[in-house]
C-alpha cells in the first residue's frame, strides 16, 4: 500500500537536428496541472529521476530530459558547455511548446537550472536545488572526487549499474569534458539572479554538499529556503524518491498563490 | 524491522513534561529528528532547545490533541519538513480524580477527549504516511490500569482500557492488509514521577498523591526508545506493574479489594484539597519538568545500593 506510481513515457523531439529524449508523464492530467522539468545531473541521464518522476506523475506534468550527449539522447561530435546545455533545454522546451515550467535538478542539474534562470529567467517559475554543486570551498578535482567516493556506498545500490550504463554511453571524453564543465562553473556569482521560490533540499548524510554550503546557497538565492532530509546522502531523487516528493509537493503547494497571481498578470496584460 | 534512533524523524505527544520530556531528550541525545508537541509553547521551545543541545534535532509544534486538524496539521508538518514520518509516540494525557458518580461531566468528557481521543487523532494523523512509507511505528503510552482497574480514577482507567481496544482492532487491520512493516506498541508504566498527579482535576476533596511503588520517568523513556528499535507488542515498565497485572488476571476479586484499599490508602492524602479541574480545559504554566517531586520508591536496586554503600561507610570501609 505505497503511494501511487504514476506511468511515464518516451518522447523523442528533433531539436537542432539532434534527437532528444526525454521521459515524460503518460498520466490523464489536467491542463493547468503545473509542468516540472527533472534536469539531470553530471554525466547521468533522465534515468535516475525514473523515481522521482513516478511518484510526481500522478499530480504534476512530469519531463525528465536527456540532454544532448547524455543516456538516449543523440551525441554530437562536439562537447557542449554549460550555456549550451542551458539552450538546448530552452530550445527542447520550445519544440514541445512548454512556456514555462517548475525545475528540479540534482546535483550539476542545478548548475544547469541557475545558468537556464540567468539567461531565460521568464520561462523558470520555481526550482528546487536538491544537491547543488559545486561547494566553493572545495572546488577541485581531489576534493570532489573524494566526496563522491565517501557519498557512493550511502545510496541505494541499485543506482551503480544505471550509473555505469550512462557513464559508458556519455564515453569518457565527455565524462572529463562534464566534470571539467562543472568545477570551473562560479555558481554562487548566478544564484543571486535565480528570482523566483526555489527549494534547496541536502541530506544530512551527503558529503557533497555540506549543511554551511547548502546555507550559504539560500542565503545567497533571493527566494530561497533549505529542507534538510535526515540521513538522505547526494542523490534523494533515486535514494530517497519519496522524502523529495513530499518536500518538494508542499513547496509546491505553498508556492501556488504566487503562480496564481502572475497567471492572472498575463491574462491581464494579454487583454 | 529494526531501525536506528539516529536520523528517524518522531512526533512525541505531550513532550512538555513528564514523560514525554523525558523522551524527547532520550530520542535526542541519540540523534534522531523530533517534533515536539503539546499545548504548552514555552515549555515546548525550552525541550526543544535542550533537544538540539544534546546533540537531536527539534521543532516546537504547540498542539492541542483535541483538535482533530491541528494533529493532521502536526503529522503533515513532519512530513513536509523532513520527507518522512518514522515514529508517532502517543503520549499526552491528563487524569482525574473523583467518585465515579461525583465527577462532573463535563470534566469526565474531558478526559475521555484528550487520552482516547488525543490518541485516535494522533494514530489516524499518522498512518496514511506510513501506509505510504509502507513503514512506521506507533508507540502508544498507555497505563497498567489500563489491565487492572483503580478507584476513584474511573474516567482514566476507562480511557487506558480503550486506547487497549483500539491498539488491538488497529493491529488486526494492519495484519489483514498485510503492512507487515507498520508496528503499532503499546507502553504500560506503573506509577511513574511525572506532574501527571500535580496537575490532575481532583473531586474527591483529599490531595492526591503518587502512588507507591514510583518509578523514575527515565525508565519508560528507555522502553520507548528500545520500542523504536525492536517494536514490541506490549511492555511493562516498573515491576509492580507485572504484580497488578498478574493478581487482577488471577486473582481478580482478591484484586480488587486490595487495590481499592491501596488507593484509598496511598493515592489520596488524609490533608483536604480544593476541587480542582487542573490542567484539563487549559495548560498550568507550572510543573514542566520531567518529574513532579515524587520519591522513586520504585527503584529497589538504588535503594539496596544505598544500604550496601552505608554499611560499606559504617565499617569505615574505602568508598568508591
């Protein structure tokens, strides 16, 4: 007697002669039910957000894109950098015409979400940072990878061979390209341009993002606000699928009456 | 399945004093996540930053457990806040102390509202989580007389008895439905020093006092916490508590008489006492500690390592 699963499904779109894939939804929902993009992490794919995205299906317009290069999207020759991953999701969110749309990233999907809300703030209604990197104070390559291997045996394990598998289909030059990407990203100089409610969730056992950078995150986010998961480690959306949903669901909720109000400024400025 | 204190996210009911307090700091000391209600705020906010001292992490949630939506609101707190919802202990409750036939009815209502009703709130408030979660624990703080029966306290024993029957119907419907990872426990203390008696309402024109044999508050905080980590049908705490049990199973006439002579004897004084509707309809501002100034008679070993210690000093024996 669990929560309910909701179904998800492929969806492949041509954005820039480039296929990409994405799971989405296959639940009946309302028109206005509010859309949430899952932006996913360094290297990985929409595949570790099948969890999280099942149990938002039933009540949210669930997408969990693949980025170009990432899991089954297709991989172009050249490597693309943060702004262009930025892009290519405004552009996949134009080709199947999503106006504007809630974000939830892990770990260097965040970076990703506050690079899209710096450049398209006006199609970014809210975000929810679960894990966002890279804690400044110990942007390097050792430190980070030394966290990684301490945080690896505090997740499900099922989440290894799904790891693997997208780690081989990125191939290692984009695996170094990605990291390289995301340690040289100075994300506490945006955060301060990402306006609008944004969640940051950290587990208490996620020894990537430590509780003073998770602070320092909100502190530095406009609209921020912090919920701690007691024993989570880095990656809630595949570890902990359910504590993220129902955190995430009342910042939703409690979130709702400013969507409410700005729908009704465009209606109003639309007449 | 057995789960650690560290990191477990619990509701305890009545955490301002006695022994919910006791609890709180327990469960905290062991790092798990509390949520801390009662309907008294500062008392509250004062464990709760004991709570966080010690090592635990704590919110304040003042609550009136009868007040079905704002228990709702409690167990949605949890959840909303920390992702999860491990443990509800359910644990305020209030007594009185008149004849049966003497106790006005508003008062004897009052107490069948907080401790069965209190309860009810707090395990439907709590079970579609752990439906959800497919796990949780709910510990319920009931009593020995709620086996074996007391005078004078009527309306009390009757809603110890009834938070038995609910334990047992709401076990039965978890069995059916096969939620073999949602435990439901029941806690019955014998006399314990809490300000349960200092505040009770009083009709019976005696002072009401603890009975003997008291055991100290800490003890059925130490059963709570083994409750969170092997659940358990049933646990006694205090000896005395196996005794009332068994005589009024075995013995049940024979039981009665003593214990009715018991509580004429020990639970009341022979000093007058204003009527009284003590903490029922609104919180006392006073009596938030742990314990409410009752001797721990209950406590036999201590009490044999004081005379050992003694006869050590007498002898001019080296003390420890």
């Amino acid at each position: 007697m669990s929560l309910r699963k909701g179904k998800l499904q492929s969806q492949y779109t041509i954005v820039d002669h480039l296929l990409m894939h994405a799971r989405v939804s296959a639940e009946p929902l309302p028109q206005d039910a509010p859309v949430v993009i899952l932006v996913h992490g360094v290297v990985i794919s929409s595949r570790y957000m099948i969890p999280t995205a099942e149990l938002l299906a039933p009540d949210y317009r669930v997408y969990a894109p693949d980025f170009p290069g990432y899991g089954e999207s297709d991989k172009p020759d050249y490597m693309l950098n943060l702004v262009e991953l930025a892009e290519a999701l405004r552009k996949w969110m134009d080709a199947i015409g999503i106006e504007e749309a809630t974000m939830l990233g892990n770990s260097f999907g965040c970076q990703i979400i506050v690079e899209f809300a710096l450049r398209y703030p006006e199609r970014i209604q809210r975000a929810v940072l679960q894990g966002p990197t890279i804690d400044r104070h110990a942007r390097n390559f050792p430190a980070q990878l030394l966290r990684f291997l301490i945080n690896a045996p505090r997740e499900d394990s099922s989440q290894t061979p799904i790891q693997i598998y997208d780690y081989w289909l990125a191939g290692l030059p984009r695996i170094v390209h990605t990291i390289q990407m995301a340690l040289s990203d100075p994300i506490e100089e945006k955060l301060t341009y990402l306006n609008v409610p944004t969640l940051v969730v950290r587990g208490t056992k996620d020894p990537v993002v430590p509780q003073k950078w998770a602070e320092e995150v909100v502190n530095l986010l406009p609209k921020g606000q912090l919920a701690v998961i007691p024993g989570a480690a880095h990656t809630i959306n595949y570890s902990a699928p359910l504590e993220l949903v129902r955190v995430t669901r009342a910042f939703l909720e409690a979130t709702e009456p400013h969507l409410k109000h700005k729908e009704k400024m465009n209606e109003s400025t639309l007449d | 399945m057995p789960r650690a204190i560290k990191d477990s996210v619990i509701v305890i009911t009545g955490a301002s004093s006695g022994i919910g307090r006791a609890t709180a700091l327990t469960l905290a000391q062991q790092g798990a996540t509390l949520l801390l209600a009662a309907r008294r705020e500062a008392a509250l906010q004062e464990v709760a930053a004991e709570c966080n001292r010690l090592g635990g992490q704590a919110l304040a949630v003042s609550t009136n457990m009868t007040d079905e939506e704002a228990v709702k609101a409690l167990a949605r707190r949890a959840v909303d806040t920390f992702g999860r919802l491990d443990v509800w202990v359910n644990n305020a409750a209030v007594t009185l102390f008149a004849r049966f036939e003497e106790a006005p009815s508003e008062v004897f209502r009052q107490v069948i509202e907080t401790n069965v009703f209190g309860y009810v709130h707090g395990a439907r408030a709590a079970l579609p989580y752990f439906r959800e979660q497919g796990s949780g624990i709910l510990i319920n703080v009931d009593s020995v007389v709620g086996m074996a029966t007391q005078p004078y306290t009527s309306a009390y024993v009757m809603s110890k008895f009834a938070i038995r029957g609910m334990v047992g119907s709401l076990r039965m419907e978890l069995h059916l439905d096969k939620a073999s990872d949602i435990h439901v426990c029941m806690v019955m203390p014998a006399t314990i020093d809490t300000p349960l008696f200092n505040q009770a309402a009083n009709y019976t024109g005696r002072a009401v006092k603890a009975m003997n044999p008291v055991y100290p508050a800490q003890q059925v905080a130490d059963a709570i916490a083994g409750l969170v980590e092997n659940p358990q049908r049933e646990v006694i705490v205090g000896q005395a508590g196996y005794l009332m049990v068994g005589q009024s199973m075995f013995a049940p006439e024979l039981y009665e008489r003593m214990m009715a002579q018991q509580v004429d004897n020990d639970h009341l004084q022979d000093k007058p006492a204003a009527e009284t509707n003590g903490n029922l309809f609104e919180p006392m501002p006073e009596y938030t500690d742990i314990s409410g100034g009752w001797e721990h008679t209950g406590e036999m070993p201590q009490g044999i390592l004081n005379m050992a210690k003694e006869a050590v000093h007498k002898l001019g024996l080296p003390t420890p």
